[in-house]
C-alpha cells in the first residue's frame, strides 16, 4: 500500500470496507503506542496488553469517528485513558514493585560483554532509581510529561490528546517537573546519580 | 541588581521551548542579568537530562510484540458484539437506509424519468396547462356555432331566391322573407347580399 497515503484516507478506505487500510494504519502507529505505553507502565506484557486494547477499541469505533482532530491524537487519546486507568488500578494495589524492569532490560537492551560488570550495575541502579521518581509522579503527570518529552508534542498537542486546556497542560507539566526537582535533589545531593 | 518579576511557570515554558520568539530573545538577555532565574533553568535542564538518560537507558529501541495484528484478529473474532441501544440501532438503521437511498439515486431518477415518458407518449402530454384546454375546447365550440349560423343563413336565403324563381311567392312575401334572413344576417356578409336583392325586388315592383 502507498505510504503516501494519509491516515485520514486510510480510515476513509476503512470505513468503505478495507481491512488492508486498518492493518497499514496499525503497522504505522504499533510501535509509537507501544513504546509510549511500555513507558508508561514500565512492564512489556501489560504493556503489548494495552497496545491490543487500544486497536481494539479504535477498530471497533473507527466506524464511527470523525476526522476532528489527527488520526494519531485520537490514537494516543485512547492509550492515554488506558495507561492513565492502568495507573489508578495499581495505585488502589497495596504494594507497587517493578518487578518486570529486569526482564525489560534483558529483552530490550543488548549486553555489552566487553564493559566493566560493576559500571553497568551501578548505571542500571542510577536508572532504576530515576524512573522510580519518575513513577512517583500522579497519572496525570506522567502521562503529559511522557507526551510532551518523548512522544513529541507541543503542549496544544498534548492538551487536545487528553482534552484538556492548555493552561491545565501546563500547570501538570509544571507540577511534574517540580515534583521530579524534589524527588531528584537528594539522590544528586547523596552523589547517587 | 533589578527585582525579578519571572514566574517559574515562564522559566519551564522557556526550558519546554515553548516561548514565543520574542519572548524567548527577551529572557534570554534577561538571563544575562539574572542569577536566580539562571539557578532555575540549570536545574530544570538538569532533571530533564538526568530523566532523559534513565529513559534512553530504559528503552534504546522499541522492539514491539511479535503478531500484534494476528493477536488482534483474534480478540475481535472472540469478542462478543457491542451491546448497543435502541436510539443507536435505530440512528444505525437510518443511516444505512439513507445511505441505500443515496447510492440508488440515480436509479430512481431513471425511472421516474421513464415512467414520466411513457405516460407523455400514451397519454398525451401530461404537462398542459388546463386553462388552455378550456380555453381551446370554448373557442372551438364558439366557431362551430358560428358555422352553423352562416349555413342556416345561406339555406333561407337559397329558399327565399328558389321560392321567388318559381314564382311561389308574391313580391311582398319575397320582401318579407329577405328583411327576416336581413335580419338573421346582422354583422356578416350575407346582411349586404339580403340589402341588394331587396333592393333589386323594389326596382322591380
């Protein structure tokens, strides 16, 4: 299928009946979603999980969408309701662990042999302790500070995403920022990081 | 050293690259000046910096799960259909009706395009105005009754001239019988036909 072709054709041809249209459209957007998700909850099977859940609620409302906003917006606007829902089923869970951090990194990063072991583990540590802080922060936060550093939107991006103002964008992104300042000030203080 | 009036909101949005060109210019020479709001975008740069290592370090590159789509596919065949309303299965009803009416359109105007001439041809045309009609059928009926009149005017006159040829009439019978037809032919050519032979028959007296 021609690359060419914009998202807003795609679903257009979708709607007329083309299954090849949805499957071009997936093959575009899996990886973005999936990396935005597997960030956000920081556990590659929750997160292939919720990567399915979200083409599954955009394949069966796709139907009914209407091109307000960009294809990829709506997208994300669905993966942020998922991975901001996810957040509150785990908060209400008495004890959070990253239990699944190692196994990402053994799926996701290659091993260099030829490095010093004991470098690695203290970077892997110094890691571990940032994303923590990161965690730390509300859905909310996290979920606009993910969008706004590593998916590439402007802050009127982000807000039309999660349909908020962009003031109300701006003041989590501020509280995230200030929040992590907070989080992060003893670490560099204890020369952890 | 002149007060600062920056708010840290301003400072982040200036660290988001989020000011506006100008304002950007214009903080950045207030930063010349400014060792508070200085301290502050160091320290907001240093937390972006050190969060955006521990991400890269997280996640160097997206490896994404083998068969999504096929995993997909499978869940939707699995699912149960949406359990939907009333109001939207009738909204949906009426859609696709409205959409089977757009797309034979141009089949029912063809019909009815056809129809329309079939019954023009069998039927005469069915797009005449009935005043016309009316007026066409009273107009009609006028010139016969006319024609009439003309014919019974030129048979009494043909009697009048047969009956004094075969001299089956007195003059003053004939001058009677040709001021009646006179009469009879008010208003058209046989009025003056009627005046010159009642003129002859009193020359002839």
């Amino acid at each position: 299928m021609d690359k060419m072709i914009d998202d807003e054709m795609l679903v257009a041809q979708f709607k007329s009946g083309s299954q090849r249209a949805f499957d071009e459209l997936m093959k575009r957007y899996q990886r973005k979603i999936f990396g935005y998700l597997l960030r956000s909850v920081r556990n590659y099977e929750d997160a292939e999980e919720l990567t399915l859940e979200v083409f599954f609620k955009a394949y069966r409302a796709l139907g009914s969408w209407e091109p307000k906003a960009k294809f990829s917006t709506w997208l994300y606007t669905i993966a942020s309701n998922l991975s901001i829902d996810y957040h509150r089923a785990k908060a209400r869970q008495p004890v959070y662990i990253l239990e699944d951090e190692e196994a990402i990194e053994t799926k996701l990063v290659a091993t260099d042999i030829s490095s010093n072991p004991e470098k690695q583990l203290e970077d892997k540590e110094r890691g571990r302790l940032i994303r923590e802080a990161v965690d730390e922060l509300s859905a909310k936060q996290k979920t606009v500070f993910m969008l706004a550093r590593y998916e590439g939107m402007q802050i009127k991006e982000v807000a039309e995403t999660l349909g908020m103002a962009e003031g109300t964008v701006k003041i989590h992104l501020h509280r995230a920022i200030k929040k992590l300042q907070t989080l992060l000030r003893p670490l560099w203080e204890n020369n952890e990081i | 050293m002149p007060k600062c009036n920056i708010s840290e909101a301003h400072v982040i949005d200036y660290v988001y690259g989020e000011l506006e060109q100008t304002q950007t210019s214009d903080f950045e020479n207030h930063l010349t000046t400014c060792n508070k709001c200085t301290r502050m975008v160091a320290g907001y740069n240093r937390v972006l910096r050190t969060v955006d290592e521990a991400e890269n370090e997280f996640m160097p590159h997206v490896i994404v799960p083998r068969n999504l789509e096929t995993k997909l596919y499978k869940r939707l065949a699995d699912a149960q259909p949406e359990k939907t309303s009333l109001l939207t299965r009738l909204s949906n009803y009426f859609a696709k009706l409205h959409l089977v009416m757009h797309e034979q359109k141009i089949a029912s105007v063809c019909i009815f395009s056809l129809a329309v001439i079939v019954v023009a041809f069998f039927v005469g045309n069915p797009f005449r105005p009935t005043a016309d009609l009316t007026l066409n059928r009273t107009n009609s009926a006028n010139a016969r009754i006319e024609q009439y009149r003309h014919q019974d005017i030129q048979r009494n006159f043909e009697d009048v001239l047969r009956k004094k040829h075969l001299r089956n009439t007195d003059s003053w019978d004939t001058v009677s019988h040709l001021n009646r037809v006179k009469d009879q032919a008010q208003g058209t050519d046989w009025a003056n036909i009627a005046n010159n032979q009642l003129k002859r028959v009193h020359s002839e007296f």
